[in-house]
C-alpha cells in the first residue's frame, strides 16, 4: 500500500504513474477523501480540547460555590461528547474508504522500470544458451507426455475441471525430482527452507496484495455446518496462488531488528489460480493450469539494500536453468505489464520448441515497501535512527514446476520418442537416465 502522506505530496507523479500503469486512479477523489478526513481530526481535536477546558471549569465553579453553572457547563460537555462519537464514526468511514482506494491503488513502478504499453514493451536483458535444434520433427510436451504414459489430461479432467492434469510413473517421480533439486539448490545458497499451508485467510491475502482486487482469480473455500450452510465468513480461507503469500507473511505485525536481516526463504507449495482473465491463453499442456507446483523465494532487506537483493534473486532463478541446462532470456518488465505489488521486475523466459518462442518460467520482483505497509512488517536499527522503519519484500519464482518439465520434455527430447534426463536430475530419479514409454 502506497504511503497517504507520499500520495498527497505527490500527487502528480503518482497520477503519472499510474496513468502508465494503465491502472485506475481518481485523485481527485484521493483529494477530497484527504481533506475530509484531515478536516474530521481537526473537529475532533477541537472538540477535545473544548471538552476538557469544560471539565476543568466544571470543577473550578463546584468549588466556588455555583452549582447553577456548573450543571450548565456539565450539559456543554454532554453534548460535546455526543458530538465527538459522530465526529469519530464520521472519521472512521473516511479512513475506511480512503484505505480501500489505497488498497486498489498499485505500486509505484521505479524509475529503473521501463515505461510502455505491454508484454510488447519489455526489453531484454540477456540471453544464456541457444534455442534447441533437433534433426526430427519435434514433439510439444502435451503429446509428448501422454505417448510417453507420464501425463494424462484426461484423468485430470475425470477427477476435477479442465486445466487439472494428473501425472503417473516417471511424470510423478519427475515432478518430485524438479522440486527436491530445486528447494536443495536453494538452501544450499542460503535460503531457509519452509513448509507452509496452501490455504490462507483474508488478512495474509491482502498483506500480499492479493486481495481485494484480485478476488475473482482466487479459489476459496467455504466453512459449512451439517446442514451444507454457514454464515461464519471467518472461516473462509483461500487456495494460495503462491507460496508468496504464506513466506511473506510469516513476519507481518512483527518489528525485526536489523541484526535478523536480509531473510531469504524459499518453499515449495501446490499452487492455485481461477485464471478468470486468461479464456483462450495456453489452454494446451502444462503452462496455464488451475494447479500446478512452484519453489519460491522470498527476501526481506532493508530499504537500502533490496535492488541488489533482486539482482542475486535473479541470478539464483538463473542458476537453476543453467544447472538443467535449458536456454533462456531475462526481460525487464515494463510499466504496462508489471505486476500490481511490484516496483520492479524481471521475468525469466524458457526456451519451449513447440511455440517456437521463450515463456515465462519465473517473475523476480521488488516490492519495495508496499506489502510490508499493507502487513505492518517493520525493523529497527538503533545505531541508525529511531523508531522503525518498514522493510523491503521480494520475491521470486525458483522456479514453476510444471513449466520446468515442460521445458525439460521438450528440450530434452529425442528422435525415438524418449527424453533423456538431465544430469543434474539424474540422482533424484533413483539413477534413471532416459525417460521411455511405459
């Protein structure tokens, strides 16, 4: 969430800003709301002050012996408290529809992010490794996997929806060998290691920023009684659509101290996504699914030092690409396609055959300060200043799963239908070097 008082004396950059975002932004309601609310405390701190001068009189004129007055004086404070209970209701709404425009109201992009429409506009950073080329006809991974026996979108459809698939034989044993690999390369590099619940409440959702814009692309659980029905909204939780919003929380309403920082977490979790915005998009194979498994990363840092922070998460995404040996690019992601928590971010796109093109397969971002003001996440640094400060989040895909399969099927593939493994995956696979149909 954007600091009110950086908004109000900046209001034409955060206009800017969001015009370049192409998010919706009324400052001129921002403007009213500001000066309405300042306007209440105001009446309330006047009321206040009228009150207690009151009441000190009060006791002044029982003194002096003039009961008369002092009832006079007595009614004054009655009404006065009557009138600060309205004050405070009136205050209240203000901030409660203030905090909800703040709430929709993205981040403000850094001056490092790119300004443009679109994915169009994102400008690569760098390339690693070469497209594959094959001397056959390459197979896509949502055929390849069925002939191999290793995927089945059918089942998928069978036990749940379309865009759920189930994987069987070396498919399960080669998502499980992708995450171990994964979360190990992690820890070894200094990231602590979580294991987290992949349902979380309204507050943590809106900490992250999920909520409430997002609403609608979140899948959520409803608490019922015996009867099927419950008005307990409480107990509502919802599927997580990254292992983001659980690490990022673990230290909401918490003050650290700058001793315990930076943080680096990294977990594996299932991860849930409606997809409501994207009918039509990659509705083939692994890339767009309602589930699908994601190692993640997180940083907490200070303010100081959170883009150098970035650069190393990004080098971490980078390094797993590089250990599976698949080729990839870095984008800068620009103002129109940035994502809404996010000041700065970077995108990793693996190189897939079947599109002929690089898809994203990880989304580095700096946060800045905007989650940790929505969760109340703070530091300390006695030696430095006083008080608190809010500190920087960010986080990272390390990477998503199902597109690292996807990416390993295809790359990997050979003209006999097979897929070798890569090296690095060999001792997770129990030895197995070349995936064959079953």
């Amino acid at each position: 969430m954007l600091d009110i008082k950086f908004v109000r004396e900046n209001q034409e950059a955060v206009a800017e800003a969001m015009k370049n975002r192409h998010a919706e932004w009324d400052g001129a309601k921002f403007a009213q709301l500001d000066e309405a609310r300042r306007e209440s405390i105001q009446k309330e701190e006047a009321l206040q002050a009228e009150r207690n001068s009151l009441s000190k009189q009060v006791g002044e004129l029982m003194k002096a012996g003039q009961k008369d007055e002092a009832e006079s004086v007595k009614a004054r404070v009655a009404e006065i408290k009557a009138e600060l209970e309205g004050a405070g209701s009136e205050r209240e709404r203000i901030d409660a529809e203030l905090r909800d425009l703040l709430l929709h109201t993205p981040n403000m992009p850094s001056d490092e992010t790119p300004v443009g429409d679109d994915e169009n506009d994102n400008p690569e950073v760098r390339r690693w490794g070469t497209p594959t080329e094959f001397d056959f006809e390459p197979k896509a991974h949502w055929d390849l996997g069925p002939d191999l026996g290793i995927i089945n979108f059918d089942y998928g459809v069978k036990l749940a929806a379309s865009r759920f698939i189930v994987l069987g034989g070396m498919g399960a044993r080669l998502e499980r060998s992708i995450i171990n690999f994964m979360a190990d390369t992690h820890t070894s590099r200094g990231y602590k290691e979580w294991w987290l619940p992949v349902m979380a409440n309204a507050r943590t959702m809106t900490g992250t920023g999920q909520l409430p814009k997002f609403e609608n692309d979140m899948f959520k659980t409803f608490a019922t009684d015996m009867e099927g029905t419950s008005d307990k909204e409480g107990d509502n939780l919802y599927l997580i659509p990254t292992a983001e919003v659980q690490l990022t929380n673990l230290h909401a309403d918490e003050t650290l101290s700058v001793d315990d920082l930076p943080k680096h977490y990294c977990a594996f979790t299932p991860c849930f996504r409606e997809e409501a915005g994207s009918a039509g998009r990659d509705t083939r194979g692994l890339i767009r699914v309602h589930q699908f498994d994601k190692v993640e990363m997180v940083k907490v840092c200070e303010p100081e030092h959170s883009y150098e922070e970035l650069e190393s998460m990004v080098a971490d995404a980078e390094n797993i690409l590089q250990l599976l040996g698949l080729p990839y690019r870095v984008i800068s992601l620009c103002t129109g396609d940035i994502g809404f928590s996010s000041a700065k971010t970077y995108d990793l796109e693996v190189w897939l055959p079947c599109y002929n093109d690089y898809k994203e397969i990880s989304s580095c971002s700096n946060c800045t300060d905007f989650q940790a003001r929505r969760m109340n996440m703070r530091y300390k640094d006695p030696e430095n200043f006083k008080g608190t400060r809010y500190v920087h989040t960010l986080n990272g895909s390390g990477l998503a799963v199902g597109r690292t399969m996807a990416a390993i099927l295809e790359n990997y593939q050979q003209a006999d239908g097979s897929v070798k493994v890569p090296d690095v995956l060999v001792p997770y696979m129990g030895g197995v070097e070349v995936i064959e149909p079953e």
